[in-house]
C-alpha cells in the first residue's frame, strides 16, 4: 500500500518501514526516524494534514 509520510510528504510503501504510530486512531507511517521523532514531538503539527474526510 502507498502511503504519503505527513512530515515530509514523500510517497513510499507502508510494508517497507519500521517506523509507524497510533495517534487519535489513526495510524501513521513514517519513512524515516527523523520524521517518527519529528511528529511525535509536534503530533499536531503534522495530524492536521491527514484527517480523515467525515460526512
């Protein structure tokens, strides 16, 4: 599955990285560790990119 890393918005495979967090029950996935340290400092910062589309 592609996903797009919301720290720094670069598209790569979900099954190739290590690096994932739950947040507000969503689940992110980083391609790197700087960008899984990054949100996880600043969770809002990033989240905000990725909401999921209600209604």
């Amino acid at each position: 599955m592609k996903v797009i890393c919301p720290v720094c918005n670069r598209l790569f495979e979900a099954e190739c990285t290590p690096y994932t967090t739950d947040y507000n029950n969503i689940k992110y996935y980083f391609d790197t560790e700087i960008c899984m340290l990054a949100f996880l400092r600043e969770p809002d910062r990033f989240a905000f990119k990725c909401k999921k589309n209600e209604g």
